[in-house]
C-alpha cells in the first residue's frame, strides 16, 4: 500500500511541474512576437530517492530479514521559474518612436498605476497632447518625469537624449538591476522590482531608434 500511494503521489507532482512548464511554453509562444520580450522557464527539483526493502520469512516466523529490492524516485517538485535575459535579434523599423536598448539587463522606465514597471519593448507612440508613451499608453519615464514631444523631428541619440527639432528635451530613464532574476514578471511585457533587484542607473548603455528587439523566444525548443 504504501508503494502505491508514493507512485501516485510520484505520478501527481510530474503532472504539476508538467502543467507549470505547459503554462510557461504556452505564455512564450503568444508573446512569440511581442517586442523585448523576455521567455521564461520552469525550474525542476528531484525529491530524494528511497532505497524500498520488503520482509521476508526465515526459518522462525519470528525472525525478518530486510532484504533491497531497488530504489523508487518519489518524483519531482517546481523549484521556482527563472528569465531568460538573452538579448533578442533586431529589427530595423525606421520609425522614429521605435528604440531599442542594445545591453541586455537594462530596461525602459514606464509609470503605471500600479507604479514602476520596467520593459525591454521599445514600440513607443504619441498621445495627442504629445507624451511619448508605450502601447498600453503608460508614460515612458525621462530623467525629468513624463516625456513630451511637441514638434516633428525627433532624434533620440545613442545616449538616450530625446531632441525635439534641434533641441534636448529629456534623457530616456533607462534602469539596469544587480540581480535581474528578482525581477517579477507582470501582465505583458513589464516588470515589477523588488528591492533585492537592486535597481540602480547604468553608467553606460546605448539606444538604438528606429529599431526594435524582438522577443528571444525561440519557437524550435
């Protein structure tokens, strides 16, 4: 009986990882083409394995002797979930809104209701009061809050500088973190930190416009 029960308690956490790792291929596929995004996977922890023994009858119904019969594995258990922070490929767009960040653990800063998220997709547009925001309409952060463009000819540098016309406007708000792994995933393509992230503002880091990184999904695997 109690093999039983540990070979079905064996059987009911593969089918739990297994719906965890279900869950996170299915999430990867639908965000295969969303801009920036990051492909998460599933970590995996065996339980120990048992060494299984059963009585047997000497000459004395008294007298037992344990004899081996082999090991049982009493399964496996989700570990936790871990991000993919590879760089995903480039796509020249030619659209002036369109950036990309070309060092692969530093993120744009985007306000939300919910506070500060951060995000690798690039695709930025205009409100009609002209504040550059991201597709969910969230402002996109400058060093100097809310970034707004009241002009036609926008040059963001390799620096992050926005001009609008000729003249310096803002500097993107771009966030880099010493543990990105503590970073938790949101709806989309945001993140939340938490303070062991360990945000802080890179000293270097460069922005490409008119391109956009796509997601580093790899649909083969």
């Amino acid at each position: 009986m109690e093999l039983l029960i540990r070979g079905l308690y064996t059987g009911a956490t593969g089918m739990l990882v297994g719906m965890h790792q279900m869950d996170a291929t299915a999430n990867n596929l639908a965000n295969a083409s969303t801009p920036g995004f990051r492909s998460s996977d599933t970590i995996q922890r065996a339980f120990p394995t048992l060494l299984i023994q059963r009585l047997e009858r000497m000459d004395s119904p008294s007298r037992v002797q344990r004899a081996n019969i082999g090991e049982l594995g009493i399964g496996v258990t989700l570990d936790g979930t871990y991000t993919n922070f590879a760089p995903g490929p480039l796509r020249k767009t030619d659209n002036p809104l369109d950036v990309a960040l070309l060092e692969p653990e530093v993120f744009f800063t985007i306000a939300t209701d919910d506070g500060l998220r951060y995000t690798r997709n690039g695709s930025f547009q205009l409100t009609a009061g002209g504040q550059l925001v991201d597709r969910s309409g969230n402002p996109v952060l400058g060093t100097q809050g809310p970034i707004y463009i009241r002009g036609t000819e926008v040059v963001i540098d390799h620096d992050g500088y926005v001009h609008v016309d000729g003249v310096l406007v803002d500097r993107l708000s771009i966030t880099a973190f010493t543990e990105p792994q503590m970073l938790q995933r949101q709806a989309g393509q945001y993140f939340a930190a938490l303070p062991e992230a360990g945000a802080y503002v890179p000293e270097e880091f460069t922005v490409l416009q008119g391109q956009l990184e796509q997601s580093n999904v790899n649909i083969v695997t």
